[in-house]
C-alpha cells in the first residue's frame, strides 16, 4: 500500500500536452469548451485494443482547466481525458434559494445533454477510445450532473466518481462502480449518498476527508489534499475493494 501511495504522487508530476477545443452542438446552438489530454504511452491505443476515457466535469465557478492534477493521474493510469466546461456566459446563474433541487434542474439536465452529446461526438472521432465504458469524474456541481446522467441508465457508462457533490442523488444499481469522496465541511442532501445498507447491496462507495474543504478540491487546494484524493482514485480503479479503501 505505502509503494501504491508513493506511485499515485508521483504520478501527477507528470506533464501531458492539453488539445483546448471548442466543440459545437448544432442542434442547441451551443458551444462546448473542453480541454483533452491523451494517455501516456498512447501509441497502444487502436480501434481493436481501445483506451479507457473519462470525462471531467468542473464544480460550480471553477474553470474546467483547474483540475489537471485529475487530469495528469488519468492520463498515466491509461486513460483519455475530457475536462468540460458546462457553463457559458449566456447561461443563467445556478439558482441559490428555494427547493434546490427542483431550481437547478434545469443546469443539471443540460450538462446531462452536454455530455451525451460530447459522447456520440468525440467516439466518432477518436475510434482508438472505448466511448462505451465510460467513467464519469467531477466535482461539486459536475458531479451533481454526472449523477443526473447516470439516473438515466445509459448503457454507456461503467464508472461514476463524484468529488464532494451534494444535490443529486447517486444511481442505486450494479451497473455503474460508484465512489463518492467527501470533504468535511458542507453534508449532502437528504437521500444523496447511499446508506450502508444500499452500498453493499449495489457495491458504492463513501469515502469521507474529514479535513478536506469543499472549495479546495481543484488545482489550487493544497498538496495533502490533491494527493490524497489521487491516492482514493488509483486505488479504486485499481480495484482496491472499498473496505480497504476507506482504511488506507
């Protein structure tokens, strides 16, 4: 476990170019800023032997550019990365009072469109890449929408992480691997993350940082921090079971 550990740091030192793109969606008039960085070692990739791709979904205010310590691990465990911006300027402010759930429907069901459609797009374009077994990783807000696509059962996604999201409730079921890591300082919502009981049942995972701060989980938190959580994401997508997870 110590060499695990001791791997994951030093996996996000490592530098990858960064393809900044604007992708279009024609049928909601909408331009989509995504950032993409490829698997170390991508030469392996083929359209018979396809890499693994994850997409990246910023919190609430946060740049989707600020989450290239995610970004880097990804890339040296295999994997493409699609960090998407779901906000624009022409877009309305997420809504901050009455029943949140209900007000901010609306910025949730549109990421959702953003990545399906960033899905059936990008698999076209990049055949070297597995588009079917999706993981879906995000923070805060973004992770309220990975979840919001997830309760849609696509049959596309395998995989979702979510970072300290606090509104939409997880999926309750065997097909997805679920991990959701929290900070210390704000609780979610009522019904959000599984009990006990429904983790073992659908095999999610709830790994708590007791000292970890909602805001700080981006490019600009601390070190400890940004490590620890590379730490739980390595571990998990290497398959560490999550009672050992949440012990390590």
């Amino acid at each position: 476990m110590k060499y695990l550990k001791g791997l994951v740091i030093i996996i996000v030192f490592f530098s990858n170019a960064v393809n900044s793109e604007n992708i279009y969606d024609e049928a909601r008039e909408r331009g989509i800023p995504v950032d993409i960085t490829f698997p170390i070692g991508s030469d392996i990739c083929s359209p018979k032997l396809k890499c693994p791709v994850a997409f990246l979904s910023a919190g609430y205010g946060v740049p989707h550019s600020k989450y290239t310590f995610l970004s880097k691990q990804l890339n040296q465990l295999g994997y493409l990365v699609i960090a998407i911006g779901h906000e624009l300027p022409s877009d309305p402010a997420l809504s901050v009072s009455g029943n949140l759930y209900e007000t901010r429907s609306e910025n949730w069901s549109r990421g959702a469109e953003t990545l399906d459609f960033l899905k059936g797009s990008l698999s076209k374009r990049f055949n070297k890449y597995d588009f079917e077994k999706l993981l879906l990783i995000a923070h805060s807000n973004g992770g309220d929408i990975s979840a919001w696509l997830g309760n849609e059962n696509k049959s596309y996604i395998q995989k979702i992480i979510t970072l300290d999201h606090r509104r939409v409730p997880l999926p309750r079921n065997s097909k997805y691997q679920v991990l959701s890591i929290r900070a210390g300082d704000f609780p979610a919502d009522k019904g959000v993350l599984p009990t006990k009981t429904e983790q073992e049942k659908y095999g999610s995972c709830i790994v708590n940082i007791p000292k970890a701060k909602h805001n700080d989980i981006a490019d600009f938190g601390p070190t400890w921090l940004k490590e620890r959580i590379n730490f739980l994401i390595g571990s998990h997508l290497s398959g560490l079971p999550c009672s050992e997870l949440i012990k390590a």
